[in-house]
C-alpha cells in the first residue's frame, strides 16, 4: 500500500499551503497596517484578511462540478498555480489593490485544495487506511501553521521585518507542489472508470496498490457508477461446494452460487437462508426501534452499526475467507474454467461499445468490464445450476499478488468480496426472465458459533472446527446491467459499457433518496463544526496564554509583544500535531463515529470551564491555569475529532458520479459558516460577552453529540461504493417508516 500512501501525503501538501497562508496573514497584517496606515480603516485591514475566504467560497461554488468533469488532478495542478502566481503577485504587491488581488488568488486556491484533497484521497485510498490517510490533510495543516508561525516569528525579530517576504515565501512549497501535481500525482481511477478510460484506471490501481491483479476493485469501481436502485439484505451460507450439506435454514439449490477458488479444482458453494440475513433482522429491529422513539434514531446508523458489530473475530481488515475467492467465470461448472480475458485483447469484441473519448481513450478497450460473451448464459445449456451462478470473471492473468494473495481474489478491502449472478423465473404466462444480480458479501462473525468460526482453507491463516461461514449480501442490480438493452440481447443479460453507465442527469442524481440522506449528514457536520467554536478559541488563544503568564515571561526575555504573539500561536498548533497523530491511528480503529462521540464531550467541558473562569471571580493564577488547560484540551480534542471527521465523512458518503459536486455543497457550506462565524464573532463580544459567547459554542457542541448520535453513521473500513449502497437503502428504511 506504500503507493496510496505516498500519493495521499503528496496531495496533503496542498493543505500544508493553506495552513501556510493562514498563519502568514496573521502575523503579516501586523506589519501591513502600518505600511498602508490602516488603523483608521479597519474595513481595509479585515478585507485584506478575508479576501482568501472570498476567493474559497467564489471557487468552491463551481469546483465540484468541473473536477467531475474535467478530473480530480487537473484541479489540483490548476490549484498549486494559483497559490504560486497569488505568491508572486503578494511578493510584489506595491498597493492594496494589487495585494488584495494576490489573496483573491491564494483563496482560489484554498478553496480548491480544501474541495478537492479529501475526495482524491478518499477515491485512491484502500478501505483499511482510509481514515489514517484522510486525516494526514489535517495534520498538514497544522504543521504548515507551525512552520509558518515560526518563520514569521523570525522574521519578527529583524529590525524592519517584511511582510511581503512574509507573504511571498508561500512561492517555494507551491513551486513544490505543482511538481508534485503535475509529475507524481496520478488521475483517480473512480474518475477514470466514470469516463470508461479503463486501462489508464487498471494501471493506477496497479501502482497504488502494488500489485498486478486489481480486478476486484476495478469490479469495485464500475459497480459504484450506480445511483440508487432497489437493494436486498440477504444471508448466505459459504462453504466448499463438496462441504456444504442440506441444512434445514438453507434455501434450495437453484438459488447458490459457485464461487471458484485461485486453486486449480477448488470451489466454493453459497447458498442464501431462509429468514434474512442478521444484518437484515438487525436493521429492521432498529427501524422499529426508530419508530418508537419518533424517528429520533435513523435507521441508517442503525443498519451501518449492525455491520460492524457483526463482523468477525479477526476484523474486517483482512476476512479468513474472501481473500481465497478465485477470479473464473463460470457457469455451472460448464464453461471452460481457463478462459482468459483482457481489455487488450478484445479488439473486434462488443463494437456496439466505442469509446467516445477520442485520442485520450483507451483505444484498445471495445468492450465492457464484463464482455456479453462472458456473461452470455443459454438458458438451454443442459446444466444443473444454470439459476444460481457464478459471479465473478477473469480479469487479468492468473498470476499471484504481490502480498500472496490469489491473483483473481475480487475481495474489495474491508471483507468485503463483490459478486454477480444470473437469476431466472417463471412469469404467470409460463414465459422465462431473468435478472442480473450484483451481490456484496461481507462475512459474519459470531462467537462461539460454528458458522462464526474461522474457515480452514487450502492456504488460510485461519482454523476452526467448521468449514463453512456465514455471510451478509447486499443485492441489488449490478451498474452494468440494463433492463432497456435485455430485448436486444435474447441471451443473457444486456451489458452496457461503463462510460455510458455514467451518463445522465446530475440533478436527477441528487435527487436520490440516498444522496438527500448523505447531504444531511455532510451538510449538517459541516455546519455545526463551524458553530462549534473553533475560530473564537482561536481567536482568542494568544490573550488567554498572555494572562497565564506566557507573555510576561516572553517581554522579560526582550521579545516585543508582537513577536510574542506570534510564538504563542506557534506553540498553540504545536501541541496539535502529537493529538493529530493519534487521530490517525484511531480513526481507522475507533471509527470516526467513535471519535466524535468520545471527542465533543471534552470540548463542551472545557468551554464551560472557560465560562465559568470568566463569570467567576478567582486568583489570577486560578484564572490563567484553568483557562490554559481548557483551550489546549479543546484544540487537542478538537483535531482528534470535530476538526478531521466531517472532511472524512463527506468525502465516503457520496457515489463516484456525484461526489464531485456533494463534496462542493459541503465545503460552500463551509466557508459560508466559517464567514459568518468570524464576522459575527466582535458583535457577539459586544451584546453577551466573553463567557456568553464560549456558552452559545458549548450548546451547539451539545446539539452536535444530539446530531452524531441520531444521524451519523460508522463508515471505518467499508468501500466507497458499499456505504453509498447502505446509504440507499438506509433512506428508503426511513421512507417506508414514514408510512407505517
């Protein structure tokens, strides 16, 4: 995975840049007041300071939809530009105007990096270090603060500091980072698959997982070019196919599927119980739940839960089972085991399919992800299971993995293993149809149980008393499969190429019950985040730190009140970086969910002790302690939980055709808050105080716990295009609530 690691941290640049420009205009606009003698005009000096929020929320509004468009990295590359050339254009700035013309510039960038960064890392990273990665954009950010604070502190210290020099080093890391963009960072392979460039999305796959058989996940990305759809919860019970006997809970067998191992002549056989899967029981318990207690709970956080408590023993990490799945086509067991095939080999296969990208396509690639040859079933064929049938394909050569895995594994990250199958009844008229069937297999564990214990494979670390699992599916039909296309295609299912799969309308796409769903939840973190606090306390952390003592001590080491000012802001990001370090570590472990619910808690402590030091008459010393200790806990927890979680989470919860632009509503909503949060912070001083300001963040920390509790879901460990299914069938859980 050292591919997806180097990627994310070369992407996080892009953050340390802004947490750069952030802490230079605080400590440069010091110098610039008295350059443009701007103490009497404090509009021009507040200006001057919010023109980069200007410029972020100016770009955000269209960033979106241009990066589903044209891409996430051009976006990227067209970012460090604009922090190199606003750069210069500070560096040279001989008026205001000119100066507010490079901040416009550098918001440009901002609000592009802040769009834009977590979407690339989420769409490249594999579901096990997600949020490790995901969280790398904060800490980034705060130590470009750090940095930046200690240069400009520095730079304090001469005797005619300038800040335009302050300003304009921001040139040399975004010189950095455009080579980064430009020469290191590959396009998204989610976004590749969209445009249905197929080689070019196999080939950065490869590189960031560092192997040369990628076919599951690439299964992975075609089937998350869906937008809703109807979704069944189901169970299976898995096990060798000479293994598994008639068992009382196991439906019939015309409904299994063959699962074909990496080993020549082994074979699995899954077979669905009757009754649900306990996922399934699970959700519907929690609707149920939901409805009693007036719909306080969504059933969405309910159904996610029930996954993650059910998985096994040995975590999801890494399943006992899935990762021996094979990667053969088959149909009963009738069609040859060995047939290959390859996107460069299917020249004069599928012309139905071109590509519509000219000379930047894949000019190889005539035909889908799955070829209608493949997955052309006869419904004559004399075979015995010829109604439940394999699921995955070959894809790739039969090679072994780089990590010892079976080269045709089609597990996706997380335990979960991606499947299809071809389902045929009977109508009222006698008439046969089938349907296409995806299915996303997650395996169960239950302790103690001999379904729950530990498969031994041919090959697996694992070893138990039974040989066979069960598991929880999510069915649905697959984003290959058309119903429009099956009259045209008498045998087998109707397949269409991915690209065209893609097309559609965009707001139709937000009008899904699903994606509705995730826009509250991304929305609604992003705006209680902002009222949370986090710009006052900042805002105020220097005078806090100088009643403690802190600048006293500073001016009777000679330092002048504005360098100390600066150090003490350079103190205050430093004791961030150790508490963003074990976010990393746990927002994989814990969940991101765990971290907020564990997080805010403290934070709504330590802004009452803040308002009970300033209602409260104490020792001075009493004072400076306690709100020392309060602000370097909130800051701490703040970034452990409430700073990293809502980018993370919004940048999971949206499907690949929409994320762009989802991901765009949330971070407008953003800077809109984070504007209003600053500008309304000096008139709130005013009407109800220090104390009465700290209290109003306390009670929208409080309305947060409420918010994270009731909506937001767990979604540590689990593929994009899985929680984007969970999500779908969450909203319609609580539609159908609605109406009972």
């Amino acid at each position: 995975m050292s591919g997806a690691v180097l990627v994310a941290v070369a992407a996080a640049v892009g953050n340390l840049l802004q947490g750069w420009d952030n802490a230079t205009i605080a400590g440069a606009v010091l110098y610039i007041k008295k350059e443009f003698n701007l103490e009497s005009n404090p509009s021009v000096e507040g200006l001057i300071v919010a023109m980069s929020l200007i410029g972020a929320t100016l770009i955000t509004t269209c960033s979106g939809g241009v990066a589903d468009w044209l891409g996430r990295r051009p976006m990227l590359i067209l970012s460090s530009i604009l922090y190199f050339v606003g750069s210069l254009v500070m560096l040279w700035s001989p008026n205001v105007y000119v100066l507010l013309l490079g901040r416009l510039l550098d918001g440009f960038g901002v609000g592009l990096v802040v769009t834009l960064v977590p979407i690339y890392i989420s769409e490249t990273a594999p579901p096990e270090i997600r949020g490790l990665l995901n969280t790398l954009p904060q800490f980034t950010g705060s130590g470009g603060m750090f940095l930046s604070y200690c240069m400009v502190f520095g730079m304090s210290l001469m005797p005619s500091p300038s800040w335009r020099l302050m300003l304009g080093v921001l040139f040399a890391p975004s010189l950095i980072f455009f080579f980064l963009t430009v020469f290191f960072l590959p396009e998204s392979p989610r976004w590749l698959v969209s445009k249905g460039r197929m080689l070019e999305a196999k080939r950065v796959l490869q590189r960031l997982r560092g192997r040369e058989d990628v076919s599951g996940e690439m299964a992975l990305l075609v089937e998350g070019l869906g937008i809703g759809g109807e979704t069944t919860i189901e169970e299976y019970i898995i096990g060798p196919a000479d293994e598994v006997t008639d068992d009382q809970d196991i439906a019939v067998d015309k409904d299994q599927i063959k699962l074909y191992g990496a080993e020549e002549g082994l074979s699995w056989v899954a077979r669905p119980v009757k009754g649900g899967s306990t996922v399934s029981v699970l959700s519907r318990h929690g609707s149920t739940m939901s409805r009693r207690q007036g719909s306080l709970i969504d059933p969405l956080v309910t159904l996610f839960g029930s996954v993650h408590e059910k998985m096994p023993e040995t975590g999801s990490m890494r399943s006992a089972l899935f990762p021996h799945f094979g990667s053969m086509f088959s149909v009963g067991g009738n069609q040859p085991r060995h047939e290959d095939w390859d996107e460069e080999n299917l020249v004069g296969e599928g012309e139905d399919y071109p590509s519509d990208h000219g000379d930047d396509s894949d000019d190889d690639l005539h035909s889908p992800l799955i070829s209608r040859q493949t997955t052309s079933m006869e419904k004559d064929m004399p075979h015995t299971t010829a109604h439940g049938t394999l699921s995955t394909f070959r894809h790739g050569s039969q090679v072994q993995g780089a990590q010892g895995e079976g080269a045709g594994s089609l597990g996706i990250g997380g335990g979960w293993q991606v499947a299809w199958k071809w389902t045929e009844r009977e109508d009222e008229s006698g008439q046969k149809e089938g349907g296409f069937k995806r299915i996303y297999l997650h395996q169960e564990g239950f302790p103690g149980s001999r379904r729950g214990s530990i498969v031994s494979l041919p090959g697996g670390d694992g070893t138990g008393e039974a040989e066979f699992v069960q598991a929880s599916a999510l069915v649905s039909q697959p984003a290959l499969y058309s119903k429009d296309l099956l009259k045209e295609h008498t045998i087998g299912p109707a397949m269409v190429h991915p690209s065209e799969t893609a097309k559609g309308s965009i707001w139709h796409d937000l009008h899904d019950p699903g994606v509705k769903r995730a826009l509250v939840v991304g929305v609604g973190l992003q705006i209680l985040q902002q009222f949370s606090g986090i710009n006052g306390v900042l805002y105020y952390t220097p005078q806090i730190l100088e009643q403690a003592g802190v600048g006293i001590l500073l001016s009777n080491m000679g330092i002048s009140s504005s360098s100390a000012s600066l150090l003490i802001s350079a103190l205050t990001t430093f004791v961030m970086l150790p508490a963003i370090a074990v976010a990393m570590r746990l927002m994989d472990l814990s969940g991101r969910r765990t971290l907020l619910l564990t997080t805010i808690p403290i934070l709504i402590a330590s802004l009452l002790v803040l308002v009970i030091s300033n209602l409260v008459h104490m020792n001075s010393i009493v004072h400076a302690v306690l709100s020392t200790v309060s602000v370097v806990l909130y800051f701490c927890f703040f970034v452990m939980g409430f700073g990293p979680a809502p980018n993370i989470l919004c940048s999971e919860i949206f499907p690949t055709r929409v994320r762009g632009i989802c991901i765009a509503i949330c971070a407008l909503t953003f800077w809109i808050c984070d504007i209003i949060v600053t500008y309304s912070l000096p008139v709130l001083l005013k009407s109800i105080g220090l104390a009465g300001v700290f209290g109003m963040y306390a009670i929208v920390c409080c309305i947060s716990w409420v918010f994270v509790f009731m909506k937001v879901p767990e979604t540590k460990g689990m593929p994009l295009e899985v929680i984007t299914e969970f999500f779908s069938v969450g909203a319609r859980q609580a539609e159908a609530a609605k109406l009972d």
